[in-house]
C-alpha cells in the first residue's frame, strides 16, 4: 500500500484525514487490535488470572483482575478493539460478570477469522459461518443446564451458585464472600423476586482489619459520626430532609430593612424563635433523629435540646439509600413531617469499625429493604477490587432472581460445547465447516487460559480434557488449583446460564461487527491548537493549525 | 502522509505506559523491598529514630505508620505498605514497623520462587494457607489477661502498655508512663473514645514533670483586657459552655437600617448594647462561675465578667470544648435565652495554672469525669511529639487491650514460635505448598533478627537458640529476645506482653499486602488527564464515567 495515489479518497476528504482500506489490509489490522487487547486480558481470566496495577488518567491506582473494569480504565482507542470493549461493558451492564469471557473468545475468534483469510475464505463466509456456530452452540447451551436454584431465597444454594463469580477475583476467598453476599442479598429479596434491584445491597468499606473480619448488616451504614451528643438510640423515628437543618436563607440576594431600635433588638431574637419553633414542632412529631445534608450550629443546638439525634448525610445518594432502609419520606422543606412521612429504624448508633467511627442504620426485622456488607481490608486497592467482586456476585443474584438454571463452570461447558461444534461442523458440506471447527477452536481458548493462568502445562491438559469429553464426561473442567482436571458439578463450580448465552451472543455480534468492516477512515480531531507535548503521535505530523 | 507507511496499530492511547509480566512482578517486590530497608534498622527497643526533614519541619520519629506517611511515596506497588501501616496504625495503632517488615519479608522470600517460575498463585495460596494457621496458632496460645480483680487487670495493662513504649523514644521512662496511660484509659467511658484522651504539650521542664489530669485540661486561649481581674481557682463551680460570640458587632450581615433622626440613631446604637448586655446578663443569672466559649468573647464580655468574679474563655478548640463538655456534663449552648439548668456542667475544682511559660486551665474532679488529659513536658518540639505519638501507640494498646483482652509474648517469642509451628506443619503437605509454607515460616523470623541487629547482637547466634528453646515444646514456647543480655529469655516472664490483637492483624494485613503485590503481572499507566484536551480521540461520552 506504499504507493496510495495522492489524487484519490484522500484528495475528497479534509486534510489529514486517515483512510485504510482493502479487506487484507483494515480486517488485519483490526485484528491485530483486538489480539493485543485479548494478550492483555487473558492473563486475567479465571481463579488463577494475574491482576494489572492500571493507573488512569485521574491518576487513581487500580489493582483487580476483572476484565470490565480493566478495559474500561485502559481507554481503549482503537475503534474495532473498541467495539469488542462495548461488548464487554454491555455484559457488564447486563450479567455483572464474564466480561474476561467476552474480550478472551472475541479475540480468539478474531485471530481464528485471520487464519480463516489467510486460507482464503471471504470476509462474508466467515461472518456466517461464526453466525451459525453461535446458534448452534446458544441451543445446545441450553440443553447443558444440569442444575438450578430451586429457591433464590435459599442462602446454601445461592452461595454455591456465587462462588465462581467472586472466584475469579477473589480465589482462596470466595466461600467467605458468597456466604455474606447471599446472605445480604437473601435478606433484602423482596416477594416479586425479579424485583430485586442491585442497589439494595451496598458494600461500605473500611480500612483496617482482614477480609475474613467484614461482615453483612441489615441497614445502611455511613462512614462518619453523628453530628450531636445522641450517639445511640433504639425504635428511632426518623425525619428527613434535603434542605438543610437551619434558619431559612433566601435564594435572592436581600437586606433586611429596619425601621426601629426596637426592630432591630427583636430581629435575631425572632429569627432563633422561629427556628426554635420549627425543631420543636418535629420533635412533637415524635421524631427523635433528624437526618438532613447539613446542619446550622442554632439548628443543632435546639436539636440537642429537644434530645433528638443529629445526623449530616450530604450525599443525595446515601440520603436516598436511609430513606429506603427506614421508610422515611425525604422532606424539601423543613417542615413537620406528617406520621406517614417518618421512617423507623430499629436502632441507629454509632460505631467503631477498627478505629474508623461509623454510623450504622440496623433493621432487625425483616422490613429493611437494603442490606450493607462491610468489607475490612488492609489497603484500598484490595478494598476496591473486594467491591467489584460483590459487585459482580451481586449482579449474578440478580440474574439468578430472572433464570435459575446453572451450567458447569471451570470451561466444561466451554470443552463440552466445542466438542459439540466439531461434530456439528462435519455434518455440514458448506464452506462454513471451517468457521465452525475455528469457533470451536476459540471456545477451548478458555479453559486453556485457566489451565495457562494455573501454572499448569495447558497443551497436555487440554489433550486430556478433550479426550474425556470424548468419552462422554460432558461434567470436566479444568481444576485450577492442581492443574489438573476435575468434575466441575462435584466441586460446586458452577456458572449462571443466562450469563455464558449473553456472552456468547455478545461476542459473536462484536466479532462479526469488526469483520464487517472493510475501510476505515478517521477524521482528523476537531478543534484548536492541542499542546504539543501530547501530540507527539504518530497521526499528527503537522501542525495542528 | 507518512503515516500510511508506518502500520503502527494504535491499541491504546497516546503516551500510556504498559509492562508486563515476571520483571514487572519483581522490579514491584524490590520497590516494595526499598521501603522495607528504611524501616528495618527502626525495630524494638534498640531501634535507631529517622530524622525526616520536609520543608521547613523536621520529624523525628521511630514510628513506622508516621515514617511511611511522610516519604510521599508514589510508586504504586510500594504505596500498599504505607495502605498496610496504616490499617495497621487505624485498628491497632502499634505494630506498624513490624507490619511493614513482615510484609517485606514475605515478598522477598518468595521472590526466589518467582525466579525459579513457581507460578505466584501458587505462593499466594500457601501463604494464605500459611496465615490461617499462624492466626489459628496465636488465638490458640494467646493468653487470658482479664484479671480477677480490678488491681491485676490494671497491672496487666500497664503491661502491655509498657511493651509499647519499649521500643520508643521514652523507653527509659515506660514505667512512669505506662501507668500514666493505663490510668488514663481506664478513666474513659465504656466506648473508649481516644478523642477522650487529650495530649497537650507544655515544652520546658523534663520528662517526668508530665502529669496526668484525671479531667480535662487545655492551653489558656487567647484573652482580652480584663482577663487577669477574674479569679483563677474555683471549689465546685458551675459551668456554662457556649458556642456564642459575645462582642458586639454587626447582628446580621443583610440587615439594613434606616433612621430619620438624630434620636432614633442613638436608639440603634443603645439597642445594640442592649443586646449584648441581655446575653450577658442572661448568662450570669444561670448561675455559671465558668463561661467557655468555641466563639469570641471580646473586651466588654470579659471586663463584665470580671466585675462579677466569673472566669471565661473564648475561643475553646472543638475537641476540648468536646472534652469538657463529657468531663462536666454541660452541652454546649448555641444561644443564651432559656438555658436549662441541666445544659450546665459541674466540677469539684479549676485552675488555672503554669506549666514552663504556658498556662493551662485544669478542671478536675469532674463529676461525669469520662475524660482524662496527659500534658507533656520536655526539652524540644521534636522530642514532645514523638512523645506524643508514642503515647499515642500505647493508649491504642491499652484500649485494645481492654476490648480483647487476650496477649502473647513480645521480643520476637510469638514469631519464633508461630515459625517452629508452621515448619512441623509444612512436614505434612506434599508437593510446592511444603516450600511456601516453609518460606512463610523463615519469613516470620525476621522480627527476631532484626531486634538482635538493631541491638547490635549476632542475631545468627541468637537465632539459633531460640530455635532449639522452641524445639523443646511448650517449656520454650515463650522464649524470644533478651534485649538488655543479648541471649535468649522467657519473655513472658520477663512481662514483655503485647495484645493478641496487635500480631494477628500485622499477620493477617502483612499476608493480603503480599498476596496483592504477588498477584499483579502487569502495569499500565495512563497519562494524566489535564493534557487530553478536549475532543481528544476516542474519548466519547460514554467512557467518561467511572
């Protein structure tokens, strides 16, 4: 391509604008792309994946082996190996987990399209071939289900079912974890089960301490003190508000006119009265916690005189959060609050988690509608990569709540359906055999990693693992901890079906998205002189006038 | 168009950085192993102090959680140690050097492992493996230290708060100042708030001059003309605490007033001081003989208090306002018009009084007394604040030490221990977790050694007779350090305590700190945001979120 004739495409387009084309040409470099992006990914994948330090462009440190995350503050910029990074974030946005899944299979299927080109296969052929293969394998994925969660309230069977989802970022930790995430998530489940919202299990993290201390409570919990002298009460009422707890401001900027020596010695004293008035009468509500984004020092005085708890919550979120833990209306105004307006709470008090002070909203019944798990740990970058994983696991209740039917994990599934797809590739006369057996191919791509990521000889495990798929053990995966093979179903490694046909459809959409392409043109950036030290790139040889 | 020649893909963004793989596992551990080295040489009670110089304020300081936080450390491996120190410094507050040490230890142990290709998840899991039976091991050996009577939990304590101060700055005087501490503690409420611990430094005067107020006791504020007519010694006053500014001044910013005549200016100018005066009259008629306040209390306030034989004092920090507030039993009042006559506080005696060229406001014999303050004396700023800071570490322990009252034995015995325990254990595994375990055993003995280095003994020598000691069994099982011989003791019997607490989290946070750097293969770094202006390429909307 060394010679693109100066007159052609580019002489239509602006100046500097960047123009790939020839299917040899924009389907390689694509993907190259998204191989490079799959070489930094598969490490990660699986119990035994490696975690990246990423930095992001805010400067804050990430260390965690979840894909999504990882792709998400890598700012991926290429824009084919940015269509595999959507696929990623809509599984992540849909499933909660298998995103490693979704960039490891799509790459592999990009550099199996490769070999595909190189054998001359036309772009199309394969595009349909991948497009069969992924239906073929959907219904057989569905057939796979060996078990289900008969109840999702039933705390054993949900922890089992979690346990992958917090293994593959958490190995060694996840029957801790998928004991307390079950248990948080069990408790706020609601009758409609598929109501469920993942919002109704917070994660509060504190400093200090081991992982194996955190725990789950019934409530919400605010990393901070109280604002008064209360620090504990029991059957509180609660009265919200978002305004904030003082005298009344005016919006509009104004004075005060007065008139009279004697105005002007009542006009403070009026102003605290009226204040005065205004806490008194929420107090004979019955109310005896005031929880608002900020408080007055007169506010707070009389809210201490009327023995009423005091407690600053400035985030709209959190303010949103108590208000569905106890019940309470959040108010605008701060005005009385009518007896249906104010929450409950069984006991709101304050804490010391390690030597951080923490005001916790417990619910002993079963009222509460939100459950926090408080994770311990001793650095930020583990505390973080702990709240992406009960992210994760949270998300697959969700969609446990949905579909209860569970597959193997530890790649059975993944062998057992490659398996299926050579057999079904044979059947057929048509070019597309080779794209099946090549999809096939890429599926076994998965439990090599794990097997690769575990330290063990992938090559020799995955020749034993085919070969007891051929035998009929549709049930063997990789077992990441000695390297070696086992039966996913006894060793409780299971996945969520719905997630692994999510991925599935997601990845083949993006794959056969990229390999549709067959040009590429890239605009020059918009906009006025950049400073120099950035642009100096490769697509930007002259000056950016 | 050159850049059609060049078939760079460009995967990523311009300017950011990736390296991957075992190099970058290793060259982690040897930052991390940097940091290690400077906290080394400042372990136990031979342990050499950091002079760290920042600006125009020195530090002197032997405090691992203190040292890392001033090193501005920014490599990101090396930053989970200060993480570490300070989770360590937060749910203990002692033990933060060893924390750090521990952790160093580990990763260099295993860094052999990496070299020979041993897979790190392999290592975290034994090492994991490995701390769950340290910690099992220590809960199993820990001690009862609750006491029968209050006497002998009082003397257990002090104890272990003098285990605390042994490797500080004031180690000479730990015996005055663990019971100084002890006391201190055990005066708090139920929830051993340590914002009820106040520590005030007096400079001048010598150690031992630093006094413990059962109480609550703060530097005199700021006063005004007037302030040395009002008496200084009061036998059970009442107190008022008040969060108002009494001087005169402007009662609204966004007031206005308009007068018509030369009169009703005069009456403005009368209405103002008739306000102050109300308030001041209002406060007198409580009946307070001591009025604080967080606010001003300007000239008129204080000659008017004067006159009327009250003390006060304004401007009153938050904390010791706090502080007296739990020590008398008064809340603070925001305004001075109906003030019950339980928002007022009482105690048996104030003073003021002088230490060095500083005055302090005592109050004591509270009657809610839930509070107590230490007041430092000594030589130099420096010298007071590391002071302070190993206060600080002993009354962590002490509280601690009275939530989980449970202790082992210090100068290195536990450590010698949990490592005999964790080699017999390893005889038991088959296969690679038998090396990492045994790793994690070696590891453990660095705590021992570096106590003999840092005394200046052959800690080869000494190491080796711990080991045989706890060969023998349960007779050896407390033998560690004897720091002032250079053999080995019974620690135990020597009262080197410490709380079971303080080693099973420096265990548990040193083995996560470990596992978390074992575990990263790969660092990418993205140039900082402020460059990428706007429109920058492949920057939509959707990615901007986090």
């Amino acid at each position: 391509m060394s010679y693109a004739p100066m007159g052609g495409l580019s002489a239509l387009l602006k100046d500097g604008t960047k123009h790939v084309t020839a299917a040899d040409d924009a389907v390689m470099r694509n993907i190259d792309a998204c191989k490079q992006l799959g070489a930094i990914v598969r490490t990660s994948i699986g119990p035994n994946g490696m975690n990246k330090m990423v930095t992001n462009r805010l400067g804050k440190l990430f260390v965690t082996s979840d894909a999504a995350t990882i792709v998400r503050e890598l700012e991926v910029v290429h824009p084919a190996a940015k269509l595999l990074v959507m696929a990623a974030e809509t599984q992540d946005r849909e499933v909660g987990d298998g995103t490693g899944f979704v960039i490891t299979f799509g790459a592999q299927l990009m550099s199996n399209a490769a070999l595909l080109i190189k054998m001359g296969l036309h772009t199309a052929e394969i595009i349909q071939g991948y497009g069969r293969a992924a239906a073929f394998a959907m219904t057989e994925l569905e057939a796979m289900s060996i078990k289900s969660v008969t109840d999702p309230a039933d705390r054993e069977q949900v922890a089992v079912a979690l346990r992958s989802a917090i293994a593959s970022k958490l190995f060694g930790m996840e029957d801790f974890l998928a004991g307390l995430v079950a248990e948080a998530c069990v408790s706020v489940l609601p009758k409609n089960q598929s109501m469920f919202s993942v919002e109704n299990v917070r994660v509060a993290k504190v400093h200090g301490g081991s992982l194996n201390t955190s725990s789950v409570v019934k409530g919400s919990v605010l990393i901070h003190d109280v604002e008064g002298t209360i620090k504990h009460l029991k059957n509180a009422k609660i009265a919200m508000y978002t305004c904030d707890v003082d005298a009344e401001q005016t919006e509009t900027k104004g004075t005060v006119l007065l008139n009279s020596a004697e105005e002007f010695a009542n006009y403070n004293r009026s102003e605290e009265d009226a204040l005065e008035k205004r806490i008194k009468d929420i107090a004979n509500t019955g109310a005896n916690v005031i929880v608002g984004p900020k408080f007055g020092d007169m506010a707070l005085h009389f809210i201490e005189r009327y023995k009423m708890m005091a407690i600053r919550v400035p985030s709209k979120f959190d303010l949103r959060r108590i208000a569905r833990t106890t019940g309470a209306v959040v108010l605008a105004k701060l005005v009385p609050p009518s007896p249906e307006e104010i929450g409950a709470c069984d006991s709101v008090g304050v804490e010391e988690i390690g030597s951080t002070k923490c005001t916790i909203f417990r619910q002993d019944s079963s009222s509460s509608r939100i459950a926090t798990i408080i994770v311990r740990a001793s650095t930020e970058n583990l505390l973080d990569d702990v709240e992406r994983a009960i992210d994760d696991a949270v998300n697959v209740y969700k969609n446990l709540t949905r579909d209860q039917r569970l597959v193997c994990g530890a790649g059975a599934t993944e062998m057992e359906l490659a398996r299926l797809l050579y057999k079904y590739a044979e059947t057929l006369p048509s070019l597309d055999q080779y794209s099946i057996k090549k999809y096939a191919a890429a599926l076994e791509e998965i439990p090599r990693c794990f097997a690769e990521n575990s330290g063990g000889n992938a090559t020799e495990l995955m020749n034993t693992l085919q070969a007891v798929h051929a035998d009929g053990d549709a049930q063997m995966g990789v077992d990441v901890e000695n390297a070696g093979i086992m039966n996913a179903a006894e060793k409780n490694v299971y996945d969520l079906l719905s997630a692994k046909l999510m991925a599935i459809r997601l990845t083949t959409d993006a794959v056969t998205t990229i390999l549709r392409i067959d040009q590429i043109v890239m605009s020059k950036e918009a906009g006025g002189p950049k400073p120099r030290d950035m642009m100096a790139g490769d697509y930007n040889d002259e000056t950016a006038a | 168009m050159s850049h059609f020649l060049a078939p760079q893909i460009v995967l990523l963004k311009n300017g950011t950085d990736t390296s991957q793989g075992k190099g970058q596992l290793i060259s982690n551990m040897n930052a991390c192993q940097a940091v290690g080295e400077i906290l080394r040489t400042t372990l136990g009670p031979h342990g050499m102090d950091k002079l760290i110089h920042e600006g125009r304020q020195v530090t002197i300081s032997n405090d691992g959680a203190t040292i890392l936080k001033l090193l501005n450390i920014v490599h990101p491996a090396a930053k989970t140690l200060v993480d570490i120190s300070r989770s360590q410094d937060d749910e203990v507050g002692d033990g933060t050097t060893s924390v750090t040490i521990l952790a160093c230890e580990f990763m260099r142990n295993s860094k052999e492992f990496v070299e020979e290709g041993m897979h790190p998840r392999v290592i975290i899991k034994g090492y994991r493996a490995a701390a769950d039976l340290a910690l099992a091991r220590i809960k199993e050996l820990a001690v009862d230290i609750t006491g029968n009577s209050e006497s002998e939990r009082r003397g257990m304590l002090i104890k272990c708060a003098s285990t605390a101060l042994n490797s500080k700055l004031i180690s000479h005087h730990k015996g005055f100042f663990s019971e100084m501490v002890t006391d201190a503690v055990l005066s708090l409420d139920d929830d051993l708030d340590l914002a009820m611990v106040g520590v005030k430094k007096a400079s001048g005067g010598a150690v031992n001059d630093s006094l413990l107020v059962e109480g609550v006791a703060f530097k005199k504020t700021f006063s005004y003309a007037g302030f040395e007519q009002q008496p200084k010694k009061f036998l059970n006053p009442k107190i008022l605490l008040l969060n108002v500014e009494l001087e005169l001044k402007a009662e609204k910013e966004n007031a206005e007033v308009r007068v018509k005549s030369t009169k009703e200016y005069q009456d403005i100018v009368d209405a103002e001081w008739k306000i102050i005066y109300d308030k001041l009259d209002k406060i007198v008629q409580t009946g307070a003989k001591i009025v604080l306040s967080r606010l001003a209390i300007g000239d008129l306030a204080t000659q008017y208090f004067a006159d009327r034989d009250i003390f006060c004092a304004g401007r009153v920090p938050q904390e010791d306002m706090n502080r007296v507030s739990r020590a008398v039993g008064g809340a603070v009042q925001s305004s001075v018009v109906n003030i019950p006559a339980d928002a007022l506080g009482a105690c048996g005696l104030f003073e003021e009084k002088s230490f060095g060229n500083e005055r302090f406001n005592l109050f004591k014999e509270c009657s809610h007394a839930k509070t107590a303050s230490i007041i430092i004396r000594g030589g130099s700023e420096q010298f007071m604040e590391e002071t302070e800071r190993s206060l600080h570490d002993s009354i962590m322990i002490v509280r601690r030490a009275i939530k989980y009252p449970s202790a082992v034995a210090g100068g290195g015995a536990i450590e010698m221990e949990l490592s005999r325990y964790l080699r017999d254990q390893a005889k038991q595994i088959q296969g690679k977790q038998q090396l990492v375990m045994n790793a994690f055993a070696k590891s453990l003995e660095v705590i021992p050694r570096v106590l003999c280095d840092n005394a200046g003994f052959d800690s080869t020598d000494v190491l080796y007779k711990l080991r045989a000691r706890h060969a023998e069994g349960d007779a050896g099982r407390w033998f560690g350090v004897d720091i002032t011989t250079g053999g080995v003791c019974d620690t135990w019997e020597k009262f080197v305590w410490e709380p079971a607490l303080v080693r099973l989290n420096a265990i548990a946070a040193a083995t996560e700190a470990t596992c978390l750097i074992l575990s990263i293969d790969e660092t990418i770094t993205n140039p900082k945001y402020e460059a990428a202006a706007p429109g920058a390429p492949g920057m939509p909307g959707g990615m901007m979120g986090m």
